[in-house]
C-alpha cells in the first residue's frame, strides 16, 4: 500500500526557552544543538568521555 504525501508542511514545535539546548545522549557520544544565532556551529557532536563533557559545560 503506497501512501501518498499529503500537501501540509510540517510545523516545528514553539520555542519557550529561547537560550536553551537540546541534547541527544547516547552511550558513545552526545549531539548538542543551540540556535544558530547563538554559536557559530549550532550543531556539535561530543564523545562521551570526561573531558568532551567538560566541554559541553563551557
């Protein structure tokens, strides 16, 4: 059965904090996401090591 795609772009979630992150946690390394406006690479992966989660904090 094909299903056919419909018309309606999709909408993002509202913004409520607009200086917070998102993180993906997993068991070998974590992927952070702030705005764009606020770094000069929104996305960054980190290894899930001591010293890659001190740099997250910073």
């Amino acid at each position: 059965m094909c299903m056919e795609k419909r018309g309606s772009a999709r909408k993002g979630l509202p913004v409520v904090h607009t200086r917070a992150a998102g993180v993906d946690i997993g068991s070998r390394f974590h992927v952070v996401a702030v705005p764009a406006h606020l770094a000069e690479s929104p996305v960054q992966t980190f290894n899930a090591f001591t010293a890659e989660l001190d740099r997250i904090a910073d």
